[in-house]
C-alpha cells in the first residue's frame, strides 16, 4: 500500500471516529428533549439551523454548481427525503418509546449492516472476510440487545413500537450513505451539503405545520435552544461534512461499519448525562459490535 493511500485512509478513519464522536449526542440529545419539542419540530428546527449555518460556505459555489445541481433533480430529492428528512424524524418518533441506548444500539448497528448490503448491491463494492464477520458480530450484538440477553426470548420477539421507528432510520441512513457515493462530481461539499439541508428542510414543512396543529406551542427556553443549535451545527454540518469525507476516502461499506462506534459514546452519554441503567446486556452488545467494527477493518 503506497503512503498516499496509508494517508487516505488514516484521514479517513480518524473524520469517520469523529464524526461519530459528535453524532453520539444525537440520540442522547432527542430522548432528553423529548417531551419538551415534538419530532418534526425537533427535526424541521434543526436542518433549518443547519441550512443557515452553511450557507456563509456554500453561496460563492453554488452559482457554478447550479447546473450540475439541477441536471440531477431526482438525485437530490431522493438523497434529501431520506438522509435529512426521514431518516431524523423516526429518530426522534422513537425516541419517545424507547431509551437512548437503544436508539443508538438498534439504530447504528443496523444501518451500517444495511449499509454494506446496499453497497455490495448498487455500488459493486467487495463484502471480503473481515467485513462479513464484523457485520456477523455486529448483528450479534443486535440481536443480543433485542432479545435482552436471553436467546430464546428471539422465539417469541416482537419489536415495540420505538424499535420499528429506529430500524426505518436505520434503513433511510443506509440509502443516504450509498447515495453519498454517487455525488455529481464537480460540486463542493459545502454547496452539496447546502442543497439536501435545505431541500429537506423544504419536504418536512408540511409535516411540520400539521403537526404544529397536533401539540402546544413549544416554550423555549435556554437548554432546548442549546439542544437545537447542537443538532444543527455539530450533528449536522460539521458531522456530514467529515462524514462524507469519509465516505470518498474508505468507501460506503466500510465507513458505515464505523457507526457501530456510536452506540460506544451514546451509552456512555445517557449513563452520564441521562441517569439511564447501564445493564450487563448493554455492555455485551457493545462488545459485539465494538468487536465488530475492528475485524471489518482489520486489513486497514
């Protein structure tokens, strides 16, 4: 392997472990709000803060990118409607059913086993070895999560209501993560981000004024603006930004593997700042997963 490749890589591995360093706190983050912000709000609030924080970067590019942007219409609403606005707002639907260290385990361990599927399917990537037996631990780990530890207990599962909602997440991340790969070439990350930010935020509106309808008016107060600003900044642009970054340097498949180390922080997250249980269950579901993500990228 040539140095410029070792460097590839390394710079890849080290945005992707960042970005899910910051991406933790998503899901600690929806399930502390959650009775103070209704989803779509939380979601819509959030990519509208986002979109205004990167426009300032993306305004120069998109003049030149704007050809390429609308010769590719369907690629963008697809890209958008399932990594900006679906994808979050099941997030932030389940967290209203389950806890944050199930958000994150069901959710990041799921999706880039999908991930890799799809990646294997639409953009002809090598599964190899190493990459399928970490994705069989990682889905030991889910299933060990989902059966709370007892193996029969898969004889009589049913998903609850919450678990559903995160596993749809899970499945709209991994279109987002295989799309990423098939970016028009020639437009800025910056401009590219810009275009599915606001798009998304564009197809979550209606949502949002219905549901608007549904709930009381939203007090604000300092910490769920803090909490919205979080998700809006560190969640989304500096995290896409890198994430995507990511993408190009190691590919969809392998970078997906390392949303297993989400579930890593979350838990340590919602143990802290949340006061949640952290069982023996958890902890072996992490290792599974953590285990995981090291054999997939062993060869790296």
């Amino acid at each position: 392997m040539s140095q410029s490749n070792t460097k590839n890589i390394s710079l890849g591995i080290g945005l992707a472990v960042l970005a899910t360093l910051i991406w933790s706190g998503n899901f600690v983050v929806a399930r502390e709000v959650n009775t103070s912000i209704p989803p779509i709000a939380l979601n819509f609030y959030r990519w509208l803060i986002a979109s205004i924080l990167i426009l300032p970067f993306a305004w120069h590019q998109l003049r030149n990118a704007w050809p390429l942007i609308k010769n590719a219409p369907w690629y963008f609403f697809w890209i958008a409607l399932a990594g900006i606005s679906l994808f979050n707002t099941f997030v932030y639907v389940g967290a209203h059913y389950t806890s944050a260290i199930n958000l994150a385990l069901i959710g990041t361990t799921s999706s880039p086993i999908m991930s890799v599927v799809f990646a294997r399917i639409f953009l002809k990537e090598k599964i190899g070895l190493y990459k399928l037996l970490g994705m069989l631990f990682c889905i030991s780990g889910v299933l060990y999560l989902l059966c709370r530890g007892h193996w029969e207990n898969l004889k009589t599962f049913q998903f609850g209501e919450g678990d559903l909602w995160v596993l749809l997440a899970a499945f709209c991340f991994a279109v987002y993560n295989t799309m990423v790969k098939r970016k028009p070439a020639g437009i800025p990350a910056p401009a590219f981000l810009f275009t599915i930010f606001s798009l998304g935020t564009v197809l979550v509106l209606p949502f949002f004024i219905w549901e608007s309808g549904q709930y009381p008016a939203i007090e604000w107060n300092g910490k769920l603006l803090l909490a919205v600003f979080y998700l809006g900044l560190g969640a989304s642009v500096i995290c896409f930004l890198i994430w995507n970054i990511a993408i190009h340097q190691l590919g969809a498949g392998r970078t997906a593997l390392f949303g297993n180390l989400i579930p890593v922080f979350s838990s340590l997250e919602a143990v802290i700042f949340l006061h949640e249980a952290f069982t023996p269950v958890h902890l072996i579901a992490m290792i599974l997963v953590f285990s995981g993500i090291i054999i997939a990228n062993f060869k790296s």
